[in-house]
C-alpha cells in the first residue's frame, strides 16, 4: 500500500524508519560507546528514529537496565554530534533494555528473545529487529547459530530481522566464503548488512554525483588522458589499544581489502544504467572483476611497519613496542599495491593503492593523474616546473574536489608552473553532515541497502588481494618505516621503477 | 570586520576582494547568495541566523537594510568575510534616504558569479515576492508569514501572488509534524476518513498543514483554535481509532496509533537557523507547498 502523504515530489519529508529495535551485542566495547551510541541520539534528536524505537544491549557485564541507561547517557554526553537534549533523551532513554549473558549461552537468548517480545508488546516494536554483532568476527559464528536456535532470526509475516556486521568480512577468501555461508544458513541475502564505516554514504554519493552528474570529466576518465591514479588513506595515529584485533591482520585486510577496492570500484567503475542499488552494485561487481595484479609481486608491492621517533613533535613508539603486539610481529602497518583493470576503458593505467598508520597527516583521497600535455608550445626551461595536471576527490577530512594545473607565474618571464584549485562544501561541512555511522544505522533500520558491499563484492577483493597476503607471508619482514612520514622506501622505489612518484597528500 | 560609511558599491567589491586575498580565503567557494532583507531591529538576529546557516551552506550573505527617511542618500557596509566567523561571508548595508527605495542595484554588483540567489524577509515581506525588485534577482523567495500582524490573511495574500520559487517559513515548521505523520502512516492503519488540525488562533501553518492532509487524503479537515505555542495536534481519524500527534508544551509530542502503545517524541519548535538550513537545501519550486498554498484559505477560519 502506498502512503497518501508521501509524494515523490515533496523533497523535505526525511524518511523515518518504522518501529524497530536494535540488538547490540558487545554493547560494552569501545565501538558501541563511541560510535554506535552517539549515533543513535544523533539520529533520534534529528527526529529520524521512529517513535518506541528500541535499544537492546547485550554483553557479559553485569548490568541492571538503569546502570547500562546511565553508560549509554554518558556515552552521549561524551561523542554525540548534535547538543544534547533532555526531551531526545527521554524519548530515547524509554526504550533502552539490557540482557546480559554470554555469547554461547542459550538462556540468555532465551532471555533476550522475551525482551524483544515485551518490546512488542509495550512500545510496539512490531518484530522488526536488528542485531549489531560489535563482536570480534570468531564469534559470529556462536551469535547467528543462538540467534536461529533461539528463534530469534525468524521473521513474521509484515516483520525483519536484521543482522548487521563490521569489517573484516573475514581474513581471506576462504574464511569470508565461510563467513558469507554461515549468515546465509540464517538471514536471506538481502537482511545481511555488511557495515564498512570508513565508506560514508556522503562519500559514495559525491564520487558518482562528480562522474556522472558533469559533463567535463567523463570523457577524459579513461585511459587515453589518464597516466594513474594514486588511493590514498593514511592515518596519524598507530594501532592504539586495538593491538588484539590489529596483530595479525594488518593494513591489507583492515583497509584495502575493503575501503580502498569499494574507492577503486566506485572510480574505475562504468555508469550504472540507474542509481538503484542492484544497478550500481552490478558495475562495482563487474569491474572488481577486472581488477588483476601484476605479475611480479616483489615488484608492484611495498609494505612497512611503523618504528617509534618524533611525529608531529610528540615522541611515539613504534609498532613492535606497543603494548599487546608480539615483538617478532611482522604486521604491516604500512601497504601499498599496484593494480590493473582489465578494461578497454583502463587498460595500461595502473591503480596505486596505499594505506598506512603512524603517517604524516589523516587523510583519505583518490587522485587521478593525467598524462602530460602531448606538445608543449614552451620551451624546456618555461615548463621544467609543470607536472601532471591532477583531478583530486578528497573524502576527508575536508570532503571536496582539487584541480592541479599549471598556470603561469606573474611577471614577464614565461613560466608555467601547477597550481591547485580547491573547492569544498564548506569547512565545516562535515561538522553538520551527517556522520557515516549515522547514514547506516539508518538504512539498516530502513532496510535500504544499497551501499553495503555484497558479499560477492567481499569475496572478489579476496581474490584479488589473496596473491599478495600469501607472498608476504612468505617474504620476511616489512621494512620499518619513520612514524610521521610517508611510509617506507620500498613503497617510493615501487613507484620510481614505473618512472612515478607518491603525490603529497 | 570591516566598516565602510558613505560608501559606494564598487568600493565594497574592492575591500572584499581585498579582505579575502589578505586572509588567504580567494579560493573558498561560494556555493549562493543570500539576501536578508531586515529592518534595523530583526538584522542582528536575521544575519545572525543566516551565518549560523552558513555551516552547512558556504554562501555570501547581503544583509539590507533599508532606512528610508529625510536624510541624504547613503550606503554604509560593514563586512566580515569568510575565515573570521565561519564559512559564510556577510555584508550588512544599510541604504539610508532615497537609496533605500532602489535595493535592487546595490545587490545586484555583489552576487557571487553565476551562482543561485536566494532573497529571505526576514521584517515585513512585499506584497508579491516574485515582483519585488530583490524578488526578481532570486530563484528562491523566503517569506515568513507568521511576522505578519494578521498571519493568516497574509497568507492569502501569498496565495493569490504565489510564483514557482516562492516559500514560506510557515510551511517549513510543518516539516517536522508532516514527517511524523507520514511515518505514522507508513505502519499498517485503517482508512483514514478526517482529520483535525489543533494549533493557536492566527498560527499560519495550521492551514498550510490542514490543506496538505485534505490534498493527500482527500478527506475532510477541520480546524481547532487551541492556545498554542503553535500547533498543538492533528488527529487522523481512522475507522479504528485516532492517529494522533499531540504537543501541548511546544517541545514534547505524544504520538497514538491505534493498535500501539503511546510513545514520547521530541518535537521541538525549531529555531531560525534550522528552518533557513532546510530552505537551502534544495533550491527547486516546491510544488507540494504551491498545492498546500492553494487550498490553504479554505482552512483559514478555526471549526466550531
């Protein structure tokens, strides 16, 4: 049936997801508390939770419901985004329960399942529920077979069940194969939400809103101008308390395996036919596909561990020595891959990937390099400073589009020399926008999928990065690298060999 | 900030530009230009909005301000550009004597280049937006209609002039409630066959609400005068019970659905900045507001 009040043409009507709950398991952690949380209110207070929306959390620790209100208050307090308000947390405050227990145990399913069903019952969350597994990805496994032994997993006529997941999806093919089957036993394809919260929905849409909404880029987005294209995400900060999850997965799988191949996909991809989610899923698919590496590994790889020294003018351990870390570790904190794309669209323009913690600066951007102008009418010393014009979408911290080209230097000398052109939608454009996890608590509880990588997705970004975690394995070390520059020399000597350099973030 | 007295157009362009360049800030883009059209007493606050909207919506704010009198003509400016207080950059003029009957042309020198213009009374608006000489510069006219002494004649006022691009804050304070009662909707219900529209004698949006439900449903819609703040209800009735919102108190709403426990929402009355913020987000005509427009004088007088 549809809605009488809503018509497509009525732009400001937000949608609000309907009754529901959310199950939180591993409510206590450091994620719940700082993102998840906050989240929550933020959407509530923006008047986009549904009236008698629900908050379960679900973990070890010995909680009455008001202690965990009270940590989940404070966690608002702490990271909400948006003022806090007594009435938006009132509203929020009547629909939060506890359940404690262990992950494995039945009863405390058992409990959980007749929380939900009071839920129904009192605040009419009408069995529409989801789960947020905040779990190390081993226990998975554990929740989703409690869930469907429990019955918690079965949906009623006009009711969801949900379940939402976080990277890693798995730590290589084969375990995100079984990752993909054990989910599928229980939820059908399309209730599994696979989370990757360094890819906000914001960023999605202003990459496909510069290629296809514009007239002048796309015809130069290919290989007849472009020389490569250079993915960068570097972080500043090291591994932090999370050497328990980092120690054995490093860079590759935190990073590329996912958010660098979703940029990669987003940018080398063809237009969809239609924004609609399957459209736009089709032609990640099908140029993840496309995504070949190069024969010698040794030569299009480099990979480094931080070491401790001055960053930034503050004095930091480096990887080895950070508390929880195994001192013989050889976790890369630091990986950069080059690929290739096997298209007509592509063919000979390779992709640089790199990622890295302990770097100069945070910074999360894809720049298209362009080749060199075929002639120039100049002579050689007018235009010894001009470099490669660049197209740079940033995603953050400032979301926006730089243009590098060369321009002439004011005076009567004939110089040419690059130049940037910078827009942004504002400084502080983030500060409002809503935040990343924000965007996909809402469409999970809105059930909109569209930008959530299927599992076919994750299952080729396995297939294209497996070759290089296996010739790592086998290769030694990763070269230690100064915290706070740009990563090892390995990775600067991977570009020189192909005649480039790593632009400057 | 900069202040300029007895001032020409031109010399504002020149001490933007060379504000700008001296704070580094030549390459910030301006994304519109908003014209706040305030008397001396509302400017303060009306500019202090708009900046507050610039976070979101890096644009170029004129403020004019007309003090038409006896004395000489004569603009004075003061000019703060973006990097000091946000995004935004601000001009207030004030048009002193005969000049503050010809806004138009010192507006007109001071557009950001080929970027939209959006013109917002923030005092008393014209007549017809669209024929206002600043109405004419601007695809979008923001109006507010509950200024206005007799809030719901102006409305019709509004009505009778409407042109594709004209808005009103008005309609913009229903969003909230039109959001809620959509999603109420969007749950399994029984056929709705009327409605009520609860809200203060001369509040303006309640028949902009009331004629939005009566085009949606196509059921009758009566009206309620309550004593406020603002609107207070809407009741949809329905063969098994009331759909209701209620919000006595300006800030917290109860919302029944028949079949479903009551729950608390917050519904706060949104401060100006908000409303300006969902203005700006889309600069297209709104066409659910010209309907809601169009019928709205047939909700004008409250029910019995």
């Amino acid at each position: 049936m549809t809605n009488p009040l809503r018509d497509p043409r009525d732009r400001r009507l937000p949608r609000i997801a309907g009754p529901c709950s959310l199950v939180i398991f591993g409510v206590t952690g450091d994620l719940a508390r700082r993102k998840l949380m906050p989240a929550i209110y933020d959407l509530a207070n923006r008047g986009l939770l549904p009236p008698g929306f629900a908050l379960v959390g679900f973990a070890r620790r010995e909680f009455a419901t008001q202690d965990f209100a009270q940590v989940v208050h404070d966690a608002v307090r702490e990271h909400a985004r948006t003022p806090f308000n007594e009435d938006t947390w009132q509203q929020l405050a009547a629909g939060i329960r506890y359940v404690m227990g262990d992950l494995g145990d039945p009863a405390a399913f058992a409990a959980l399942n007749q929380t939900v069903s009071q839920l129904d019952a009192e605040l009419g969350t009408g069995g529409n529920h989801a789960f947020y597994l905040s779990i190390p990805p081993g226990k998975f496994p554990t929740v989703v077979e409690q869930l469907k032994a429990s019955g918690l997993s079965q949906q009623g006529a006009d009711a969801w069940r949900r379940v939402v997941v976080e990277k890693p999806f798995g730590h290589d093919l084969a375990s995100a194969q079984e990752l993909n089957r054990t989910l599928g036993e229980v939820f059908p394809t399309g209730s599994v939400f696979r989370i990757d919260h360094y890819l906000g929905k914001e960023t999605v849409q202003n990459i496909l809103a510069l290629r296809f909404a514009n007239a002048m880029f796309e015809p130069v987005w290919n290989s007849n101008f472009v020389d490569h294209v250079q993915i960068t995400m570097a972080e500043d900060i090291g591994i932090g308390g999370r050497a328990g999850y980092y120690d054995g997965i490093g860079a590759a799988r935190d990073v590329i395996q996912n958010h660098l191949l979703q940029l990669l996909a987003l940018t080398a991809m063809e237009e969809p036919i239609s924004f609609d989610a399957t459209h736009v899923r089709f032609e990640k698919e099908k140029i993840l596909q496309a995504v070949v590496l190069p024969e010698d590994l040794a030569a299009s790889t480099a990979r480094g561990q931080y070491a401790g020294g001055w960053q930034g003018g503050e004095l930091v351990s480096g990887y080895l020595e950070e508390s929880g870390v195994d001192p013989a570790s050889t976790t890369e904190t630091y990986a950069a891959v080059k690929l290739l794309v096997d298209t007509r669209r592509w063919a000979g323009v390779p992709f640089y990937l790199r990622t890295g913690k302990r770097l100069a600066r945070r910074v999360t951007e894809i720049a298209v390099v362009f080749k060199r102008a075929p002639h120039l009418p100049f002579a050689a010393t007018d235009t010894r400073e001009l470099g490669n014009n660049a197209l740079v979408i940033r995603v953050q911290p400032d979301e926006g589009v730089t243009v590098r080209f060369g321009s002439k230097v004011p005076g009567t000398a004939m110089e040419v020399r690059d130049v940037s052109m910078d827009f942004g939608y504002g400084e502080s454009f983030t500060e409002t926008s809503p935040e990343a996890y924000e965007r996909l608590i809402l469409d999970v509880l809105l059930g909109d999928p569209p930008l959530f990588p299927r599992h076919e997705e994750v299952e080729q970004s396995w297939r294209i990065l497996d070759p290089v975690l296996d010739f790592w394995a086998k290769s030694g070390t990763p070269q230690a690298y100064g915290a706070g520059t740009w990563g090892p020399a390995t990775a600067d000597a991977m570009l020189a060999r192909d005649g480039r350099t790593w632009r400057r973030p | 900030m900069m202040r300029l007295e007895d001032t020409t157009v031109a010399a504002i362009s020149e001490a933007i530009r060379e504000e700008k360049s001296r704070k580094g800030a030549i390459a910030v883009g301006m994304v519109l230009t908003l014209i706040v059209v305030a008397d001396e007493a509302d400017q303060a606050d009306a500019l202090h909005a708009a900046s507050a909207a610039a976070s979101e919506h890096p644009m170029r704010i004129l403020g004019i301000i007309p003090r038409p009198g006896r004395t000489e003509a004569q603009l004075d400016a003061e000019i703060s550009v973006a990097g000091a207080d946000g995004p935004g950059e601000v001009i207030a003029l004030r048009l002193r004597g005969a000049m503050a009957a010809h806004t138009a042309s010192v507006a007109l020198p001071l557009l950001v280049p080929d970027a939209p213009v959006v013109v917002w009374w923030a005092s008393d608006a014209p007549k017809s937006p669209v024929k206002d000489p600043l109405g004419q510069l601007a695809r979008r006219r923001i109006t507010d209609a509950s200024l206005a002494g007799r809030s719901r004649a102006e409305l019709q006022v509004h009505a009778t002039q409407y042109a594709p691009g004209d808005t009103d804050l008005a309609w913009t304070r229903t969003t909230p409630w039109r959001a809620l009662l959509a999603a109420a909707l969007d749950r399994p219900h029984a056929r709705v066959t009327g409605a009520e529209v609860h809200a203060s004698r001369s509040n303006p949006s309640a028949p902009l609400l009331a004629a939005w439900l009566h085009s949606c449903l196509g059921v009758p819609v009566t009206m309620r005068a309550s004593r406020g703040p603002g609107l207070t209800a809407v009741h949809l009735h329905t063969d098994t019970g009331d759909i209701s919102i209620t919000r006595p108190d300006g800030t917290k709403a109860i919302l029944q659905v028949p079949g479903y426990p009551a729950s608390e929402v917050a519904l706060r009355r949104r401060e100006t900045r908000d409303l300006l913020l969902e203005e700006l987000r889309r600069l297209d005509p709104d066409e659910v507001y010209a309907q809601a427009l169009a019928l709205s004088p047939q909700f004008h007088a409250d029910g019995p």
